[in-house]
C-alpha cells in the first residue's frame, strides 16, 4: 500500500508486523522513507501512522510504524492480488541465483526476472553506511516510490526494498531481510 506524509504518497508499504516487545501492529517500510504518517488502504480508507523504530546500519535500512488498527497478515503481490503470508524466508536459507519477486506500488508492478547475487551486500544509501543487504543480479527497473515494498516468492517474505546499492561496481536492485526484522527493529513479520 502507499505510505504517505501528510496525504502525500512517498514509499510502499512492506510487511504487517507485530512488536516483539508489546504485541503492538504496524508495518514495514524502507528506513531512509523519512516522515511517514499515513497509509493508504485501497479503497482509499487512510489511517494515521505513528513511528516506532528505524534502523539504518549493521541490520538493514528498515523502519515500523504503529497504527490504531490490527493490521492483516495480508500483502499485496500485484495492484489487484492479495496474498496471505504464510511463511518468512530464514536468512541463512538465502541462497546465490535463487529468484526473488518484487512490487512497488509506484511502478505498480511486480517482477520476477531477478535472482540473488550477494546474500550480505554492505552499501552506502543517502551517505549512511548499511549493511546485510541482499543483492540482485539487475535491476527490476524499479522507481521513487517503490522503497519499502515487499520482495517475496509465492506467499513467503523475504524483505522490503531499498533501491539501489552504492558504491558498488552496479546499481543492482537491494533489499533488507525481513528475518532480521528482529534484530533491526524489534519486530515479526505477521503470518
């Protein structure tokens, strides 16, 4: 779904979660979408968003924001399908040429052409330093907008997109491992 700032679309949604601390739901969005507020249920029912933790650094670039309502265990696969998350991919179970598919609600398209590179690629975004990464074998020609959307295969969660992973010898497509959502920010993608 799109995350916004004050009615303004800026990122995608990627995983409803639950605090490992207090039980409290929310969802995932890149770390570096800065100032998100709002998200936008279709049906075009919006909700306010209250921050709750970021994490840029040794973990990723991943942040959760909290809502007032129980958000559903659900992802959006494609504008027009919703899919039930039925598992969380293990980090260590991450493999190289194994393929991985991405949406974003900006490009509002998902794709499946790319395969793992690099299960641990370190990179600079926006001048900070991030780490654990995984990296992609291209680029899903993804645009502004998409960070924070959900990488998947079938209705298992891999990780939410960051981008584009510099300074690298490429502009490969990376993303943050939502196995170590924990360590980063303290939650548990909801099945």
């Amino acid at each position: 779904m799109w995350v916004r700032i004050s009615g303004v679309n800026d990122c995608t949604s990627g995983w409803s979660v639950s605090s490992n601390a207090t039980g409290a739901t929310g969802v995932t969005t890149a770390g570096h979408c800065e100032g998100i507020n709002e998200i936008d249920h279709p049906g075009h029912y919006v909700h306010a968003l209250a921050h709750q933790a970021e994490h840029r650094g040794e973990w990723g670039d991943v942040e959760w924001k909290g809502s007032a309502q129980q958000e559903p265990d659900d992802f959006y696969a494609t504008a027009t399908e919703i899919r039930d998350v039925t598992d969380v991919e293990n980090w260590t179970n991450l493999s190289v040429n194994e393929a991985v598919c991405q949406y974003g609600r900006a490009s509002n398209q998902r794709s499946c052409s790319l395969d793992i590179q690099d299960v641990s690629q370190e990179c600079s975004i926006d001048g900070v330093t991030t780490d654990r990464l995984v990296m992609m074998n291209g680029t899903n020609n993804g645009i502004d907008g998409d960070s924070g959307g959900g990488w998947s295969f079938a209705t298992v969660a891999y990780g939410s997109d960051v981008g584009w992973c510099f300074p690298t010898f490429t502009d490969n497509d990376v993303w943050s491992v939502a196995d170590l959502y924990q360590e980063a920010i303290g939650v548990t993608v909801r099945q």
